[in-house]
C-alpha cells in the first residue's frame, strides 16, 4: 500500500473512532411559563406555574429550586428523585413534591420513544431563579 491509503485508512479508523464513540448530548426540556402570582399573603412570596416538555429520552442536570415544587403529569411517564429520596417513575395523574431544601438528582423521561409532559407549581421568593444548578 502507499502512503496516502496508509494516511487515509488512519483518518478513516480515527474518524469512525469519533463517531462511535461520542455521545450525543440528551435532548433539554422544553419550559413553557403559564402564570406567575404574587401572594400577597405571603410578603416576598409568588406562585409560578410551569409546563414541563420532556422530548423522547430527555434529562436535567443535578438542581435545586429552592422553592416548594409540586408536580402533576399529564402525559407519559418521567422518573423522579431528590437527593435522600427514593427515585421514583410517575405516570398521567401521579403528583410530585420538591422542598426548597431538595436537591433533584434524578429528572428524566421514562421513555426514549415518547415524550412526556407535566405542570410544575413553584411557590418560591418573589424574583427568584426558577433553577439554580446544583452538585
């Protein structure tokens, strides 16, 4: 063999190399704000309703909300966790509590064929990230 087929077949192998090994980042869940509230009985306090998209095999990172967060799905099933906690898979109609003091290990969909959807309610200060990374 010459040269340039030995060169090639190298960037051939390490190209393949590249491509089998590299993995695609998860697809983000998609957010779509529905309603923030003031509580004007709670000073510093509001409400922020949230729906959730996951996309077929979707993931967060590690985070914390600090905020009491209850979750409702609507469709399809997603897998749930804080740290300490059992994880756990919620289906259409099953509910979710997150406390401001929780950090959420474990948030994905279910399924690597079909989405999921759910309704989250933050009740949080006034202003605050709806998301703060966390480790």
């Amino acid at each position: 063999m010459s040269g340039f087929n030995h060169a090639a077949i190298a960037a051939l192998l390490a190209t393949q190399a590249l491509v089998c090994c590299a993995q695609a980042a998860p697809p983000e869940a998609i957010v779509t704000p529905l309603m923030t509230m003031a509580l004007d009985d709670y000073p510093g306090k509001e409400a922020l309703m949230i729906s959730v998209e996951y996309p077929p095999g979707a993931v967060d990172p590690v985070h914390r909300h600090n905020a009491h967060g209850f979750i409702y799905v609507l469709e399809g099933s997603i897998v749930m966790q804080v740290r300490g906690g059992k994880q756990v898979t919620l289906s259409p109609g099953q509910t979710f509590h997150e406390g401001p003091n929780d950090v959420h290990t474990v948030g994905r969909n279910a399924s690597q064929t079909k989405p999921a959807k759910f309704i989250v309610l933050l009740l949080k200060e006034k202003g605050a990230p709806v998301l703060v990374p966390a480790k």
